[in-house]
C-alpha cells in the first residue's frame, strides 16, 4: 500500500453515515501556532500516512482538524454514561472529534479521533481544551501498554495549539491525535437505549457486531452473542491490567469500550507498593475505582451494558433479563481464569500445574505482597533471578522471611522457567514519578526526558544498561502518588 500525504488520507464517515442520531458534525478550533510535540512514525507507516508528510505545516493542520481531506465530516458522538456510579443522559464528546475512519495497511478498520480539539455541543461548560501534560500522559501510557501487549487505543501524534488553556495556573495548549479501533462505548447504548428508539439500538448493535465482532451475527440470538463477546473482552483486559499494576482511574461505563481496548488515559497509574486499595485519582474520594476493586467495575459496567440490551435480546423483559443475568455470570469465571493463567506465566509455571496446586499458592504470594507492599514490577522481575537460584533480590524486600522462604520451597518444587518469566514480567513501566517529571519538563518546553521515557518503555522486557533509575521504585518518603485528569 503507497503513503498517501496526510491531508489526501482517505476518511470514511461510515459512523456518522450509519448512526446520524449518534453524530453532530462539528469542525475543530483553529490552532493559532501548531507545532508538532511527539509522533509516533510507526504507527503513521501503519495507518498509511507519511511521517514526513505529517510533520509539514500542512500536516500538522491535519493533525489538528483544521485541513481535512475532501469528504472528510468529523462529528462529535453522542453517548451518555455512569460517573462515579451517577447516571448522566447526556455527555458525549465534550472536546473531542472523529475525523473519520480509515484503512491501515493491514486492512483494519481504524477511526482517527481528536482530543483537546475545541468545544462541542457536548462541552457541558467546558472549554473543549487539554494542556500539554495530559495529552503526552496518554501518549507515554498508551505507548507502554501497546508494548506490553495489552490492547490499547494507540495515539499517533501531539500538537502544541500555541493557545493557552486556563487551569489553576495558564497552560499550554495541545491537541491528541488518537487511534482506535473504534469509540463505541457502553456509554453509547446507554445513550441510544435512553432515546426509547429500538430501531436506532438494533442498528448501533448491528454497527458493533460488524465492526469489532463479526461471529456474533451467525448466533441464535446476536444480541445476547455481542454482549457476551464484549464480556469476554473486558474480561481479558482487565485481568491484564491487573497483571501489570495498572490502575485506570474512571472506569466509568463512558470508558468502557466495545472492542476491548483501554480508552481515556486520565488519571491513570501503574501501582508500585502493592496494595489492592491503592487509589491514584484525586476525584476518586472513596475508591470505586481502587487497583483492587477494577473487576468488580467492570462487571457492574457489563450490567449496564446488558440493562441497555434488553429490548435487543428479547421481546419479553423477563425473558431477557434471565438471559442477560445468565451471561453475566460468566464474567467471574472468565476473569479468574484470565488472571490465574497470567500469574502462572508470571510464575514460570507449565500449564499442567492443577489449579489446586495453583491458587492457594497465589493467595499466599499476595498475602505476603501486600504485607510487605512490594513493588509489583521489580518484585516479579526478582523473581526471575530466584528461578535461577539467587532468591536475594527477591528475599529483600519481603518482611517475614519464613514465610516466603516456605512459599519459595512449594513455588520451586513445581518447576518455573525463568526464561519466559522475563518475557512476561517487564522491567519498565511508565513510573509515576519519572512521568510527571516528563510532563513538567515538556511543558516549560524541554522535550528530552519524555522522549527518554518512551523509548525506555517501548522496550519494557528488555533489561538494558544504563536504565537502572526506569526500574526503581519511587524514593522513600516521596509520599502518595497523586494524578489528576486535567479537563
């Protein structure tokens, strides 16, 4: 496939055209002082575009939604949401845009979205605004769950604005140029639901079946089909949160996507001293959204999902609501497994260790975790070295020794190949503490330590030289690690 110059990119609006009560087009604010900040040129080879290209003036007004290809229509979507568990009829992109979908070099459907774009309909008086820090977050984050492999919306590139968002203090502006495979959101059949309009419901259902679940079409009932595919998608992704220590932050049913990929890095965090209550968020006052209780969040948002179904799945309430129940169910047992199979390759083992075996030594392992609040990914990296016979490292952050020695004797008694432990267990994630640094240094104007940062956590398997402050944990005494969304 030959790279098109951005602005000629060909971008469908096949969502606008299939779900126009979804959409109101809108166009972006004009961007007084575009200037390029981070791109991500392999991601642009993958999507077709030039990088080159993108990196003229011309590019960058692409970048911002200001010169768009002919029969380009970016809408604002319309979706509504729980917040914090509070129902909101209506939110929608408040400072955001789809330009458009697109085909990338492997054939994917991919929709190419503005963040921090201007003010929408949607804006709910907001300024339709974002600051430099918060996109490059979403930029550094986003780049370090792709190469963990965890599914992600991947961001492509930010632009400075040269306009100024005001905050507690005046802040440069930037724009967040975000791919996904799609934004629809629970979010989005809660909205359509809410309108009473089956007809609009079964044709957004249809657009997600389509789009991001094909199989659930052929089912005896598609409807109950693609909820359960979304079940089993969210089921998978948060058990890989967990297996790396991230905390989302806003699990709100606005964030939950009906691909199963991570959306809305706000005021996520990668959890160090590990505690299952550990809460990084400053609008989160009472831990909903704790690192511990995320699948509990997902499985209240998957109810929400289903509530929104129901007129889809059958004509009798009763009827659909036993059925949405029933497939709820399998939300637990998904998730559980999801999770024991990464901890057992976190832990080296074979698969033919019988869970029997398995969970009690899981639950001792985060006992003594919790206890000791070790660093979750330095830890299992130790680990590592104690499955080549030097348990030091690992001995040394743990304070009841017996103990561990004892777990120790029962994990190696089953055998664990250290080998693929380091192909699972990262040595670098994106530290908190070493992010804000990134993000303050890049908004007094100095580059450097961010594109340090993601060239560090594109490789985060690969134990390097050099890099031994990306591996540390926070200093002592540096105190609660705070993040905040910066709307």
């Amino acid at each position: 496939m030959s790279l098109a110059p951005a602005p000629t990119v060909p971008l469908d609006a096949r969502f606008a055209r299939e779900l126009p009560e979804l959409a109101r087009a809108w166009r972006a604010e004009e961007a007084p002082d575009p200037r390029l900040l981070v791109l991500d040129e392999p991601l642009a080879v993958e999507l077709g575009l030039d990088p080159a290209a993108l990196r003229r003036p011309e590019g960058l007004r692409f970048l911002v939604g200001e010169a768009l290809p002919p029969g380009a229509q970016p809408v604002a979507q319309a979706y509504a949401g729980h917040q914090f568990g509070g129902y909101s009829p209506r939110l929608g992109d408040g400072r955001a845009l789809l330009l458009g979908e697109l085909v990338d070099t492997e054939g994917r459907v991919r929709d190419l979205h503005l963040k921090g774009s201007g003010r929408t309909p949607f804006a709910r008086g907001g300024d339709g605004l974002a600051a430099v820090g918060p996109m490059l977050r979403e930029y550094v984050v986003s780049q370090a769950m792709h190469a963990l492999g965890i599914p992600t919306t991947r961001s492509l590139a930010v632009v400075a604005t040269g306009r100024p968002v005001v905050r507690e203090t005046l802040l440069p502006g930037a724009v967040l140029a975000r791919v996904a495979a799609s934004h629809l959101r629970v979010g989005s059949f809660q909205y359509a639901a809410a309108t009473g309009d089956v007809d609009l419901l079964r044709r957004l259902a249809d657009h997600a079946i389509a789009r991001h679940h094909p199989g659930a079409a052929d089912a005896d009932n598609p409807y109950l089909a693609l909820f359960e595919a979304v079940l089993a998608a969210q089921a998978s992704l948060v058990a890989r949160w967990m297996l790396v220590g991230f905390v989302h932050g806003v699990m709100n049913t606005d964030n939950m996507t009906i691909s199963g990929e991570t959306i809305d890095y706000g005021p996520c965090a990668f959890l160090e001293g590990f505690d299952p209550a550990t809460v990084f968020s400053s609008i989160d006052s009472g831990g909903r959204y704790a690192y511990g209780n995320q699948p509990l969040a997902a499985e209240w948002n998957l109810a929400r999902f289903a509530e929104a179904l129901l007129p889809l799945i059958a004509d009798d309430q009763e009827r659909a609501v036993e059925l949405a129940v029933a497939s709820l169910g399998g939300f637990r047992p998904r998730y559980n497994a999801a999770w024991a199979a990464g901890m057992r390759a976190k832990l080296g083992l074979a698969p033919t260790v019988d869970d029997a075996v398995l969970v009690p030594l899981l639950d001792d392992l985060q006992a003594l975790m919790q206890q000791s609040r070790v660093d979750l990914t330095s830890f299992f990296r130790s680990l590592g070295t104690a499955a080549r016979g030097d348990a030091e490292p690992a001995r040394r952050v743990v304070l009841d020794l017996a103990a561990f020695d004892a777990w120790l004797e029962r994990w190696r008694a089953l055998g664990s190949d250290p080998v693929a432990m380091d192909r699972v267990n990262p040595v670098y994630v994106p530290r908190n503490q070493l992010v804000q640094e990134a993000l303050d240094a890049a908004t007094d104007g100095d580059l450097d330590p961010l594109e340090r940062l993601v060239d560090v956590v594109a490789r985060p398997f690969d134990d390097r030289p050099g890099l031994e402050r990306y591996a540390a944990p926070s200093p002592e005494g540096s105190g609660p690690f705070v993040t905040y969304c910066g709307t």
